[in-house]
C-alpha cells in the first residue's frame, strides 16, 4: 500500500478517487509482471473504500467495478515428494537441529495432510483425547465445513510432547514470539528450506504426497478425498459428509502413520503392500 497505492492516491481525498484513477495504479504493479500483489492491492483498496462507505466518507467503493479488469495468475501445483524421495525427508527431518516445536509441527501436517493454516490455528479444545479426534470447526476450514481427523497413535504420542512444550497457551503450536498467537506463517515451510528442499516441496506438498501414496497402496479414492477435505459441490450433502467414512477413514489414518513411521525409522528397507479397504 505505501509502494504503490499512497504513493500515487495518498493526497487524493478519498470520495474524488475513480474507478480509472484506481484501475491505472493497478495497471502499473500489474505491468511489473507483480499479478498477486496487483490483487491484493485491489482487495485491501475494496476495503478501505467500503469502510470509507460505511462511515460516510464515501459515496461508492470504486474498486467493486475493477474486479475483472486484471490479468489472472495461473494455478500452479504445489512442489511436493514422490515416494522415493519421502525417506530421506523423513530422515533429515528426524535430525532437524533447529526449534523443536517446529520440527514436531512439520511431522503433525504430514501424518494429519491438513493444511498448513489448519495446523497453525488448531487449539486444544478442538482435540477430543477420548475419541482420538481433531475436529477443525467450520470457520476454520477452507470450504466451511466442520471436518474430522482421527488422530492415530503416533499423533497422540506427539501431541503428548507437544502440551509439554505450550504449557498453558490455548494454541497447539504458538508463536516463539508471542503467547497470545499461533505459530507465524512461514515458520515450517523455512525450516523445510533450511533442510534443503527449497523449490523440491512445500508443506502444502504433503498433502498431495500423502494422497498419491495412498491411492498406490488401495485406499478408496473417495475416502482419500473427504479426508483431505476437498470441496463438497452438492450443497445437502456438504451439510451431512464431515463424518462419511469414517470408521475407513480412522483404519487409514493409523496406516499412513504407521507407514511414516516404519519409513523414518529404516529408511533404507521400506516394503509396502496395498492395505487400502475395498468395498
């Protein structure tokens, strides 16, 4: 914003800016080839003109109409490990000398394959020790929707590890720097960097590992798919699929746990079979 939007509109009062005036400032970050932050300059300007709106400041948000106006990025898949490659990861990662909180959040996002902004907001209330289940709330799901993950042992043993390490912090994995915030954006995916797989995967890439190897090994492609919690298009049962499957769902789960396991501990001799539930 202080780059690119008050540098060029900062003097003008905010109910004399037009759609043109905004779209040309757009155009120029666009023109450096910047699309994402051309964007989300849009976006944040969208939101000061309606809070402008709203508070009688201004008439109209001028950058509703500019919605269309600006090239698109395009969608690229995200960098991630073949099953080749998972042993060694595995391995390095065994020995990571850097935050332990880190090192553990990394091995949690792999045996769960949730998100990353997923694992980075989780709280402890929405663990349920009893019934070995994490449940995400809707508000925090990437399609609305509440979603189930049913912790394996494995999972358990590191959350063990993990309360030892937040105390009394609501989050699972807080900020090193602030007790009142979870774990900031990047920290895992640097940690993956320092371990040398900068460009060779993400921590969004797990899921996408997780979910070619599980195919391979015969789990049913629609148990894969709600447990990676991908979209739901029919609306009815959207409302009613946050617990489809899940007994499959649970046995899948303390595989691809065990598999890790068995994977980082003799990362040299891994034979895996197809275990996958057919019905």
């Amino acid at each position: 914003m202080e780059a690119d939007i008050f540098s060029n509109l900062g003097d003008v009062p905010i109910n004399e800016i037009t759609s043109p005036q905004l779209l040309a400032v757009l155009k120029k970050i666009e023109a450096r080839g910047a699309l994402d932050i051309a964007k989300r300059a849009r976006q944040t300007c969208g939101q000061i003109f309606r809070y402008a709106v709203a508070t009688g400041r201004a008439d109209s948000d001028v950058s509703f109409s500019l919605k269309d106006t600006l090239k698109s990025t395009k969608k690229s898949h995200y960098a991630s490990l073949n099953e080749s490659e998972l042993p060694e990861f595995l391995s390095l990662l065994k020995t990571y000398d850097g935050h332990l909180q880190t090192q553990l959040a990394i091995k949690f996002t792999i045996l769960t394959f949730t998100r990353t902004g997923e694992v980075r907001g989780a709280v402890w209330e929405e663990i349920d020790l009893d019934k070995k289940e994490w449940r995400i709330p809707a508000e925090r799901m990437k399609m609305n929707q509440l979603h189930i993950v049913p912790l394996a042992d494995q999972v358990i043993e590191l959350l063990d590890q993990l309360k030892k390490l937040a105390g009394n912090n609501k989050y699972i994995f807080p900020s090193q720097s602030s007790s009142v915030k979870p774990m900031s954006e990047n920290t895992m995916l640097y940690a993956v960097y320092r371990m040398g797989y900068h460009s060779r995967t993400t921590i969004h890439g797990f899921r996408s590992t997780a979910s070619t190897i599980l195919n391979e090994q015969g789990f049913r492609p629609d148990v894969i798919e709600r447990q990676l919690a991908h979209g739901e298009q029919n609306a009815i049962r959207a409302a009613y699929n946050h617990a489809q499957y899940i007994p499959e769902r649970r046995q899948m789960m303390q595989h691809w746990a065990d598999y890790i396991e068995r994977v980082q501990d003799n990362s040299n001799n891994v034979i895996d079979g197809k275990f996958g539930v057919k019905k």
